[in-house]
C-alpha cells in the first residue's frame, strides 16, 4: 500500500475513534459499491451518519474541507442512498445526516481534527 494510502487510512482509523469516544456506533467502514466508496457510516442518538474523512499533512494546498466540493457532496449522498438500499434495517427510522472529519498535520494520531456536524 502507498504512503499516501496509509496515511488516509490512518486519518480514518483516528476519526473512528473520535466518533466511537463521542458515542456514535460504527455500522460500516470503507464500504464499497460500483458508484464508489464510504470512509464511515455510524449513528447517534436516532440519526444515521454518514463520514467523509480527509487527512492532509498541512494546509499547503489548501484546507482539508475544501477538497469536498459540490459534485462530491451530491457522490456522497448518492452513495448514502446506496448504502440504505443495502442496509434497511440499519436505516429503518433513521434520520439521514452528512458529517466531516478533517485532519491536518503530520502524523495522524496527534494531527488537528475538526468534525462538521451536518456539513453536507
């Protein structure tokens, strides 16, 4: 696996932990369909929650939340769909929400993170 491969994943490991630390429930990890991918799909208190989570080692090219634009906000609820198709009694009753996670600095583990609630 690529450097850059292993640093997402691990961005990815620790945003599980902050959520799991604020009382969501993992449902999914990395789940994959033909339309693409889903980094996280937890919930929380009634709501079903859908993570992206970007990992950069600085704000060099800009900060981490500006690499979800428009076009893959509306990937993203597309694949949430696609993940409730899948998955219906997971979602059953479930309120549908697009979360982000960004991480900036050098290593993972100790890196900044923000989570935007309902950001999508």
């Amino acid at each position: 696996m690529a450097a850059k491969d292993d640093f997402g994943r691990a961005g990815e490991e620790r945003a599980a932990r902050h959520l799991t630390a604020n009382g969501f429930r993992i449902l999914d990890r990395n789940w994959r369909c033909a339309q693409g991918e889903l980094d996280i799909v937890a919930e929380t208190a009634g709501m079903l929650v859908v993570v992206e989570v970007k990992t950069r080692a600085s704000e060099a090219f800009g900060h981490p939340f500006e690499a979800i634009d428009r076009r893959k906000a509306q990937r993203l609820w597309r694949l949430a769909l696609a993940w409730i198709a899948v998955h219906p009694d997971e979602a059953k009753g479930r309120h549908l929400r697009l979360d982000a996670i960004a991480l900036t600095g050098p290593d993972p583990r100790t890196a900044r993170l923000e989570h935007l609630e309902d950001a999508l």
